[in-house]
C-alpha cells in the first residue's frame, strides 16, 4: 500500500531565504508525482507535475525533484517571499490505479 | 468553464439529513475525481469517473455516500443520513484524461451539525 509522507510538518522562515520540502512515498513504482500548494480555506494549485521518465521540473523560483529509487521528491523555493505562505503538497499516482495518494503537507509561514 | 467549479462553496446540515455536492469539470475534460479532506491531513480519493462510468469508487467509505455522473460533465456526490464524521471539505478535480495532472476546485466544506 502507498503511503506518502511529508517532512517538516511545518516550517516558519524569513523573508529571502532558500527552503527545500521534502516528499517520500513507500511504493517506487510510481506513474508521476504532483506538487500542490492550499492556500487557508481554498482548494489546491497545481504547481509542478514530474512523469515517472523524468529527474525535476521548474516553474520560476520553484524546483522539484524526484529520486524514484529511493522513494523521494524535494520542492526547492527560492528566495522565499511571504506571498509563499501555504501548506505544500504532495502527491504520488502509481501504475495500477488512476488516484493520487497525498502527504498530510508542509504548512509554510514565511515573514518578512 | 476555466476552471473547476464547486457547489455549494459551504453546506451546514443536521445529522440524518441528505445533501447533494455538485461539481462542474473543465470542459473537455474526460477524467473526474472526488476526494475528501478533514482538517489537517492530505485529500483522501473517494471516486473517479472516466466518461459517465465510475472507473474506481474503492474510496467511498460506505453505502452511504454515492456519486453519478450522467452525461460526462457535471458530476454530483450524494450523502444519505448524514453523520457528524462527514464534515470535511470535499475537493473535486478534472483531467483531460488520465497520465495528466489534476486541477481542483475550491471544494465544498460541508458541516454537520
């Protein structure tokens, strides 16, 4: 059974800094792997979608990476802003079933 | 539409009454999925329907929860009885077809009371 997990739980920075989320799931046979952001009583953002063929992906100060073989993705953020501040997550699709299973998310507060 | 439209945005209902959850998906898009989330965790998968047919309904918790999707569009998520457990936020998503990623509606954040 796929289990994903997310690390830190939370996280509180200032304003500038470089962050890495960390993502890992328990099944390597995955089809992609999905970052969203929630922002407080809202639903989710897609922000970058890795194929199972693929080793990262970037969108602007974001960068995600996926280690298949040992079970792992990190979202990379630069220079982090406060506009930043929502709970990240991640998701993993695996080859026999169309669902995504999600991480419980990383809640970010980033202050100025 | 643009993007994936739920509604009601919030539903408060007493305990043992029905409710209905209505999802609009993107347009075109042949993948439509529901999952549920309670505070603090990630969403949980209840179903998905390729077309008008539920592919996989391996996450609705119980017989009291069914979801249908007539003419591959719009898709309602039905709760008969309703219990205090159900409160939680249910998120619709879309997807042109499956290997795509997802976009998610708002959610509904249903109460019961």
């Amino acid at each position: 059974k796929q289990e994903v997990t997310q690390i830190p739980a939370a996280l509180s920075v200032p304003e500038g800094e470089n962050l890495v989320l960390n993502c890992s799931f328990t099944d390597s046979a995955i089809y992609n792997l999905q970052w969203f952001r929630q922002d407080p009583g809202k639903g989710l953002t897609s922000l970058l979608l890795i194929q199972s063929s693929q080793r990262e992906q970037t969108s602007g100060r974001l960068n995600a990476s996926l280690d298949k073989s040992s079970g792992r993705s990190t979202l990379y953020i630069a220079a982090s802003q406060p506009g930043d501040s929502a709970t990240y997550l991640c998701a993993v699709r695996t080859y026999n079933t169309d669902k995504l299973i999600f991480g419980t998310g990383t809640r970010l507060q980033v202050f100025p | 539409g643009a993007g994936v439209s739920q509604t009601p945005s919030n539903k408060v209902t007493e305990k043992g009454k029905y409710v209905e959850l209505r999802c609009d998906p993107i347009s075109g898009h042949t993948a439509l999925y529901w999952y549920r989330q309670s505070l603090g965790q990630g969403p949980e998968f209840l179903i998905y329907f390729q077309g008008t047919g539920a592919a996989d309904d391996s996450g609705l918790p119980n017989d009291r929860f069914f979801a249908v999707r007539p003419e591959g569009s719009v898709s309602t998520l039905k709760i008969q009885r309703t219990e205090r457990g159900d409160s939680a936020v249910y998120l619709c998503a879309s997807s042109p077809d499956q290997g795509y990623g997802y976009t998610f509606g708002s959610g509904t954040r249903l109460t019961v009371v």
